[in-house]
C-alpha cells in the first residue's frame, strides 16, 4: 500500500512540476519575422552578401529560379560572390504582398513575398519568393527560400508556345 501511495505522490508531483507552455504573441512573432523580410530585402537591393547571409541558417536548403539552384549557405555565398560584382549592378524589387503564417506553436512561420515587377526580370515576369523561418532562442532565421517565377495565366500561352517552338 506504501507503494502505491508513494507512486500515486510521484505522478502528482511530476504531473504539477510540468511547465505550461506560454501563449504564443503572434503579433509580436509576425513583426519580427517583418523586420528580419525588410532587412534581408534591404541587404539585398544594396548587394550586402554578409548582410544578407546573417538571416540565413548555415544548414538551410535555399533555391533559385533554374531546377539547378539548388544550394546550402556556402554554396549560395559562393553564387552571389560571384554574381554581384560582374554581372548585377542592382536587386532592387518592389514588394508588392507579403504573407506571413505562424505556426500553432510559435517556433516557426511560412512567408511570402511577391514582387509584380522587377528592373531586372520586368513588368511581365513576377516574381515570388517562399521562406519558412524558424525561431532560434528569440531570432528568427530562414531554413528554406524558394525564389519562383509566378507568370500571369494569360501569358501562359504564350510562354508554352516560345518553349515548343525553341525544341
């Protein structure tokens, strides 16, 4: 009987000493995440690479618009080395909508940004790019970024048409 009640006391006392999870602020997450978006969208137009790669996780999965833009951080560094001073004088895209998901929990969030139109892509080509974030001891930072190129419908015709000509 000793035994029982001792056990009895020692599932009581464990289940009391479990911490509550604390409410997530939602609120407070999405203007963070906002915050990390605007300055990595910052670094980006003033082709800041360290700036840029701060927000990013060093075992993160981040591709481009080709099928072969496939990189982890090294190799994304490696790219945008290469890239900046030759070939790309600005990264300057107008945001046009950005989204933002929380997950129940608080410890991580999807994103969205779309940019309609671009200098370096133009007015008919948009552009979105797809993160999900996660929260690190109080710092958001990206584990995944997908940049896509996002058509109009109505251009899919032709667009379709180009490639099957171009075969």
């Amino acid at each position: 009987m000793k035994k029982i009640i001792l056990l009895n006391l020692i599932f009581i006392v464990g289940f009391a000493c479990q911490q509550k999870p604390q409410p997530v602020d939602a609120d407070a997450a999405k203007t963070a995440i906002t915050v990390v978006l605007d300055d990595l969208q910052k670094a980006m137009s003033r082709l800041d690479v360290d700036g840029y790669m701060k927000h990013l996780s060093d075992d993160g999965l981040f591709c481009g618009t080709d099928e072969s833009e496939f990189w982890d951080k090294s190799g994304l560094i490696a790219i945008m080395t290469q890239s900046f001073p030759d070939s790309i004088q600005s990264m300057n895209f107008p945001l046009d909508k950005r989204e933002i998901r929380l997950s129940s929990d608080g410890k991580s969030a999807m994103a969205i940004e779309q940019y309609l139109k671009t200098d370096m892509f133009g007015p008919r080509l948009p552009m979105r790019i797809d993160y999900h974030l996660i929260d690190n001891n109080g710092i958001w930072i990206i584990d995944l970024m997908t940049m896509n190129f996002v058509p109009y419908n109505e251009d899919l015709p032709t667009i379709i048409n180009a490639l099957a000509d171009s075969e």
